[in-house]
C-alpha cells in the first residue's frame, strides 16, 4: 500500500516537474547538438541554403547545428526521417517547393503523415524560374507572341524540364493550361543537360533556375521571354513577368526550414524569430542575392499559410495536367 | 596551335599543388594495390569512389586515373623481383623479368619497366591530345537520337569485353539492363520494381553496385585461396642500364608503344591484351628471340611500353565518346555522373579545364611513378608480407563506410553486401561482371535517349536513320556486331584471351 502511494506521489510529482519544467526548457533551447536534415545531396540549392542558415544559427545560438544530407526520392526519404525524429527542435529539416508543396500531390504514398504535414520555421529563400527559348526553333520575342505562335502550331513543339513533378515542369503545364496551348513535354534528368539541349535545338524550349539560365542568356545562345516570379528578377533586370500577359502566373522554386510535426511552439517560435533575424543581416542578403535568389524570411504562421496556397495551386496543375502520380 | 592552349590549360589545372597531390596519392595508392596480387585497379576505385564526392571533379577524377595506371607499375615490380605479378597486365613481363633479376640484372629490368612505360605513357598523352579535339567538334550535334545510337554502339561493343563465352557476355549486359530499370521511370515518373522502398526511387545507387561486384567479391574470392607467399627478394643493385641495353630495348620500346596504343582505343582492348599481344610480337621478330624466356631485356621492355600505352588510350573513347572500354573507364563514366557531369562528346567543350587537365595529369602522373617506383622498391616488396587475413577485414570495414557515407544510409551497405554474394555466384558461375556494370551504366542512358527521341519526333522512328550522325553510328554497331558474331574473329578473340 505504502510503496502504491509513494509511487503515485512520485509519478504527480514528475509530472508537475515535467508541465513546470517545459516552458524553461524551450527557453534553455538548444542545450545540445542540433541536426539539420537536407532531403537532398550536398552542394545542390537546399543544401546551400541550409549550410549558410545552419552556420548561423551555430553561431546565434551557441549550439552545433550539424548539416545532414539524406537524398533520395524526389526529398521523401529525408523527409520521412524529419517526420520520425522526435519533436524536440534538436531534429529539423530543409523542405522545398517539391518536396513540402507538389509530391503531397504528386506521389500516392509518403513515408510520413500527409495529414500532420510539418511545423514550418521559415522561409528561408525563393529562386525564380525563367521561360529560354531557342530563337531558331521559335519565331517570338515575347509571351504574347509566344503563345500565338504555339497555336498556330499545336502540339508541335517541345519543352524539357529537370524531371517529371519538378517545379520547372510544372511550370510548363502551367502555361500549357492558362494559355490553352499543347506543347509536349521532354523530361530530362536534372536541368544541366536539358538547357544544353535548348542551346543545341534538340528541344524548343524551356523554363530554368535563374542562376544558370542567366548564363545561356547572356550569351545569347537562348532568348529569355519571362521570369516565373511575381517581381522581376535581379540577375534579368530586362526580362518581363509572366504575370505580365497571364495575370497571378507565379511559380518558383522556394526553400525553407522545417520541425517535425508536434515540436513545441516556443521552439519553433524561437527558432523562426533567429532564422529571420539572419536572413534580414545585410551581408546574408547580400550572398542570396548573388546568387540569383530572393531571400525571404517570415513567421511560422505565414510560412504555413504560404505552403498551403502553393499545395493548392500545384494540386490544381497536376490534375489540369493530368501528370502521372507516383 | 589550338593544342597548345589546351594543353596550357590543362597544365594550369593539373598542376594546381591540390591535383598534383590528388594525382600522387593515387598514382602511390595505384602502385600499392598494383603490387599485392589479388586486389587490382577496378576493385580500388570501386572501393576508393564515396571518397571522390567531396572532391572537385578534376582532383577526383585525376586520383582515379593515377590508380589505373600506377596500378600497371605497381605490378610488374613485382612480377620482376618475385615472379608474382600484381597485375593480369603484367603477367607476361614476369616470364623474363624473373630471369633477369635471377641473373642479378633485377635493377635493369625495374629501370627498362620504368623508363618504357614512361616513354609510352608520354606518346600515347601527345596522343590523346591530338585525337581529341576533332572528336568533340561534332559535340553539339548530339541529340537524343545520337546519344541513343551511340548507347547501342557502346553496348555492342561492350560484348567484346567479354572474355568467356558470348552468350555468358549477352546474358550480363541484359541482367545489367535489367538492374538499371529500377527506380523512377524518367519519362512517366512511375515507379518501377521498388517494391515501395523509397530508397529505390532513385534506382540502385551505382557505387555500391560496383563495391559489391568488384571490390567486396574480389575478396571473397582471394580469401578462398589464401597462400603462402616467400618473399626472398635479393639486394636490387645497378638501376643504370648499358648503353648496350638501351640499344636493345629502343626498337621494343617503340614496337610496343605503337602497338598498346593501337588496342587500347579498342573496346576490350586496354593493357592486358597490350602485353600479351606485343610480347608475343616480339618473341617472333626480335634478332634475340632466343634469349627469350631465360631474361632477354626486350621481354621486358615490350609488354611494359605497350600495357602502359594501352592503358592510357583506353581513356580515348571515354573521355571523347562517354563509351567505356573496360570495367575501370565505366567506373570512371560512374565517377563523371556522380560530380554531375554527363559523359559523352560534350565534355571537352563544357568541362575544358577538367579534360585537358586529366591529360596533362596523366604525363605528370607517369613521372611521379617513374619517381616513386625505384627508390620505393624496398617498401613495396614489404608489404608483400602483410597477411591477407589482416588485410581484408580492414577493407570490408571501409567499404562499409564507403557504402554509408554515399547517401548517410544503410540501405546502400545491404545493396553491397547484396551484390558482393551476387558477384560471388557469377564468378563462379564463370559469368564475367563487366558486362553487367556496363549494361547497368549505358542501360538507363540508352533508354532515356530513346523515348526524347521519340518524344521530340512525336513518336516517329525514323529521326535514328535521317540524321546522319546517328545512322552511321547505327551502321558502325551493326558492323561491330557482325564482326563480333562471325566465326573466325571470335575464334581469335578466343586464343587472344587464352594465349
């Protein structure tokens, strides 16, 4: 009977320790190593921006930040580690417009919950997307032009795109869908090769990040037609919008920090107030905007406001599209 | 001259003091395996990718080619001073090399193995730059189209490989075919023969394919007959060589240069069948041809010029075309698609700096070994006395971690381990595992190619034969093929692979 008591005394008595303690240790946080998970292979984009956030939070916080690349189906299988890790905030995580945005619809089955999704950060930075052209393949110097000529020729032309369900081809299907043309679509296997194949006429056309896009650009071996963001883009400051002729036309290719799902919200408050804090340093934004990107920076119920409109919106394209689920 | 700003370039990369020391570490690591018998260049470089990724694709690429050829070197000093060669390139040289240092002449026969190669390896470099750049002009040229026929050209050559049965041959490339359909489906995004394993999705992952196959087998199989090695090596005095000597071995020397570079640009070719061939040459028309067998010099410096040629011209269709010769050119094809780049006539235009550096590497790398082998034959020869059974642990231990660190997952160890046990039942089933790797790397390539092809034709077949380009590929396989098939040749091949 004693021993019964004591043990229920002691187990109350955890528990107040544990409520009482809770708030306490969100604010001790991080008191070890924190992991940074990025879902894809070192040196890409997300990596990138995960390595320069993670440098500073390092320093901010007075904790190791360890960068951790887990690669491999299209972001799902980093992913699905984020989304077993205990929700503590000493596992996060980069996600991007693929892998937190289009394979919730793409694919039919995710290692993780699609339902509980992610406790969002912050965003941390987006990449615009720019329409190249081939100028021997297609006679326009603009959209409207563009999209005058592909009717003419319905079905005739091609696009290449960096896989199939990857923000560059969606983008094509967006234009094929708002603009009511038919172009067939040529998936290639990372985007490198599929511009060259642009620059060679082997493939009409195609839209591609920014950063390496500018380069075939300026060397006039493809015609820059539109940036795939709302605003113009820094490194094309000539090239017009898509939202110029077809109005709400945006598709980018953003990054941003994720908690797995059910991390306290203090974490998840502090950490956003730091990764803003750091996006908004002038030689931070100096960096992303070299190359080529928008930095942007924002709270975690922005964030999430944001992911669901974009979930929505390519949703909306893959069905238009009918784009093969995986 | 155009080549002379090329090869100024690819001096200025490949003498960066980060290549050069990648080029030394591999030429050093490609001597070490080349002189334990049992583990041999493609094992290593299986072994040796995971390490590259961190490393610009010059340096690594610069480190995996000094292995190839540092291998060549490797083996035959050893082949010379205990009659063991490390190498199968090196298995004739052992037939006078031995008598020579029996004789006492060890320290000419090492001299005349390193100065021939190095020879060699000079020629066929001024080679491969000359050849080169009229390759790549037509560069921008291939389309889908041609890179499928260029697939269907490697393929077929692949078969040549082979040095067993035909049929054995075909039977690998189409398991290999076979094994690079895993994964997402390029074209349609479906997922094929995952099994709903996301660590699929992306298809078997290449390095720990060709760990399994090459490295973690090869052990297997040498722990299978582990056996006694006496190392009795004599005192190796007198490296000079007579000036009669050198009168000897300049015809040799030339003979085999010429001859190694002539079969290594050939699918199948490369340093083994080099040596084999220009030994036997010159058994038939040296005015020595009775020395040979009790320690003519020319045994010697033959076999060496020509492996070491051969060697280096067996990068020609790989570095110009993307089509792998040989077991270690398709880990190197691995290699290029790992740091991102796509293997095929694009490189020289796109990745200058890279191929004209890997060239010049390649006669930096030839003087290193010329540097390091004869003052470090002692310390070779001592490590002959490592047991083996001390060894392999060490090297499963790395593979394992190699395997890991490729994607930080251990789905990538069981997948080496797989194939190890895989690679194992073939080996004793006779089946060859080249054919495989090579019909795993060109297979996915080869099937991407043909439906953009037939995506950008709107499903017409008939852009393979309208581009010429393409057509004369197409012709050129056919031929191969015909060629291959035809009873007379492929008894030859035979009797060149038994000889």
């Amino acid at each position: 009977m004693k021993l019964k008591r004591f043990m229920t005394i002691a187990a109350a008595a955890t528990a107040i320790c544990v409520v009482g303690l809770q708030p306490s240790h969100a604010q001790d946080y991080p008191t070890k190593t924190v992991t940074v998970v990025v879902p894809f292979a070192a040196g890409g984009n997300t990596d990138t921006f995960g390595r320069l956030v993670a440098e500073e939070l390092d320093k901010r916080l007075g904790q190791r930040f360890i960068v951790e690349n887990k690669p491999g189906a299209g972001g799902n299988i980093g992913l699905g580690d984020l989304a077993r890790s205990k929700p503590d905030g000493y596992t996060i995580g980069m996600g991007t417009v693929s892998s937190n945005a289009i394979n919730q619809t793409l694919y039919k089955t995710l290692p993780y919950d699609k339902e509980k999704g992610f406790a969002p950060i912050s965003l941390i930075a987006s990449l615009p997307n720019v329409l190249v052209v081939n100028p021997d393949k297609i006679k326009a110097n603009n959209v409207e032009e563009l999209i005058a000529f592909l009717k003419t020729e319905p079905g005739k032309h091609t696009y290449a795109s960096s896989g199939v369900g990857t923000s560059i081809h969606l983008a094509g299907e967006l234009l094929a869908t708002k603009a009511g043309v038919k172009i067939t679509h040529v998936p290639y296997k990372g985007s490198s090769q599929a511009i060259l194949d642009v620059v060679a006429g082997h493939v009409d056309m195609m839209f591609d990040n920014i950063p390496t896009a500018a380069q075939q650009v300026k060397a006039g071996k493809v015609k820059a037609l539109a940036v795939t963001s709302l605003g113009k883009a820094d490194l094309l400051p000539d090239v017009p919008t898509m939202a110029n002729t077809i109005p709400g036309f945006e598709a980018t290719s953003w990054h941003g920090l994720f908690a797995p799902p059910g991390t306290p919200p203090e974490i998840v408050e502090k950490l956003s107030k730091e990764v803003q804090a750091i996006i908004a340093e002038p030689a931070m934004q100096e960096k992303l905007k070299a190359m080529g990107v928008t930095p942007v920076g924002n709270t975690s119920a922005e964030f999430q406001a944001f992911i669901d409109k974009e979930t929505a919106k390519w949703a909306d394209v893959i069905k238009a599209a009918n784009v093969p689920l995986q | 001259m155009d080549i002379f700003s090329n090869l100024w370039l690819g001096a200025s990369t490949a003498f960066m003091p980060m290549n050069l020391f990648y080029g030394f570490i591999g030429c050093l690591l490609g001597t070490a395996i080349g002189v334990l018998p049992g583990l041999g260049p493609t094992a290593t470089i299986a072994m040796l990718l995971p390490i590259t990724f961190g490393l610009p694709p010059e340096s690594a690429l610069i480190m995996l080619a000094g292995i190839f050829y540092g291998a060549q070197y490797g083996g035959s000093t050893t082949a010379i001073l205990i009659n063991l060669p490390g190498e199968s390139s090196s298995v004739v040289t052992a037939i006078d090399g031995y008598q020579m240092a029996r004789n006492g002449r060890a320290g000419a026969a090492l001299a005349t193995a390193a100065l021939g190669s190095f020879f060699a390896g000079t020629v066929a470099t001024i080679l491969l730059a000359v050849a080169a750049p009229p390759l790549a002009a037509v560069a921008l040229n291939f389309g889908p189209a041609e890179y499928f026929s260029l697939m269907v050209l490697g393929l077929v050559a692949s078969v040549a490989l082979a040095s067993g049965s035909l049929l054995k041959a075909f039977a690998m490339i189409v398991f290999g075919l076979i094994l690079g359909t895993v994964g997402t489906d390029v074209e349609s995004g479906t997922p094929r023969y995952v099994f709903d394993i996301p660590e699929l999705y992306d298809g078997l992952n290449f390095v720990a394919v060709s760990m399994g196959i090459f490295g973690i087998c090869e052990i297997l199989r040498n722990l299978e007959s582990e056996h006694e090695r006496s190392v009795g090596v004599k005192r190796v005095t007198g490296l000079m060589l007579t000036r009669q000597d050198i009168k000897r071995i300049i015809a040799p020397v030339l003979r085999g240069t010429a001859l190694g570079s002539f079969l290594g640009v050939l699918p199948g070719g490369g340093a083994m069948l080099a040596s084999f061939a220009s030994y036997a040459m010159e058994k038939r028309i040296s005015p020595n041809r009775a020395e040979f067998g009790k320690g003519a010099i020319e045994g010697v410096a033959a076999p060496e010029s020509a492996n070491n040629a051969g060697a280096q011209t067996s990068f020609i269709p790989m570095l110009t075309l993307g089509i792998p010769g040989n077991p270690v050119m398709a880990l190197m094809v691995g290699a290029m698609i790992i740091q991102g780049i796509t293997p095929g006539p694009n490189v020289i235009s796109d990745e200058p700096a890279l191929f004209w550096g890997m060239i010049v590497s390649m006669w930096s790398g030839n003087l290193m070994l010329v540097i390091l082998n004869l003052p470090l034959i002692g310390l070779w020869v001592k490590m002959l006395t490592v047991p083996y059974h001390l060894l392999f642990p060490a090297i499963i231990g790395f593979c394992c971690i190699g395997a890991y660190s490729i994607n930080n997952s251990v789905f990538d160890v069981f997948v080496m381990a797989g194939f190890s046990v895989i690679g194992f039942a073939l080996s004793k089933m006779r089946f060859e595992p080249a054919p495989l790797l090579l019909g795993f790397i060109l297979g996915p390539m080869l099937e991407e190619n043909l439906r953009r092809a037939m995506l950008i034709s709107q499903g017409d077949p008939s852009i393979f034969v309208r581009s010429p380009l393409s057509l004369s590929l197409l012709i050129f396989a056919v031929v191969v093929l015909a060629l291959v098939l035809s009873p007379s040749i492929s008894r030859k091949r035979e009797e060149a692979f038994t000889e």
